[in-house]
C-alpha cells in the first residue's frame, strides 16, 4: 500500500529545499525564473496527491501520470538547469 503522508511529507522537503536554493541564489534572476515554476510543480503534484486522499479516490491512473508529469516538469525544467547553472557560476569563480 502506498504511504500518501510519506509522499506528501517528501514532496513538502522537496518544495522547502528547492526554495532555499532560491532564497540563496534570489539576487540573480535567472535562478528565480527556473526556480519558482519549480516550486510551483513539486506544489502542484503535493495537492493533486491530497486531493486524491481527501477524494478517497487513491492513486487513480490519471492522477498518477499529472503526478508523475508534475515532478518530472520541475526536475527537468528547473531544477537540473539550475543545478548546471550554478556549477557553471562556481565554476567560473
């Protein structure tokens, strides 16, 4: 059986530890325009998760696979780019 809170507990550290990388990158707004939409997507897969439990619905197919597309969107498209733009910056240093 899945373990909902687990998940949503991870999804919560996930969003908090993307939005320290924010914190401490916010005075170059490249960061930001990768980071919050990333926020915004691990949010997004946190609430589609409890709406289904709160639903009683569980793990339906559909809600599965916008999960799933929610946290690989802010994997691909913020996180490891920043990720690889950092490296880049510390870097140059």
């Amino acid at each position: 059986m899945i373990d909902f809170v687990e998940i949503v507990e991870a999804l919560t550290a996930a969003w908090n530890e993307i939005n320290a990388c924010r914190v401490y990158t916010e005075q170059n707004v490249d960061f930001e325009e990768l980071l919050i939409p990333a926020m915004g997507l691990v949010n997004d897969a946190k609430l589609m998760i409890e709406s289904l439990v709160a639903w009683k619905l569980g793990l339906t197919a559909y809600g599965r696979i916008s999960i799933l597309s929610s946290i690989r969107g802010a994997i691909s498209d913020g996180i490891v780019p920043a990720i690889v733009k950092l490296e880049n910056c510390m870097a140059a240093k």
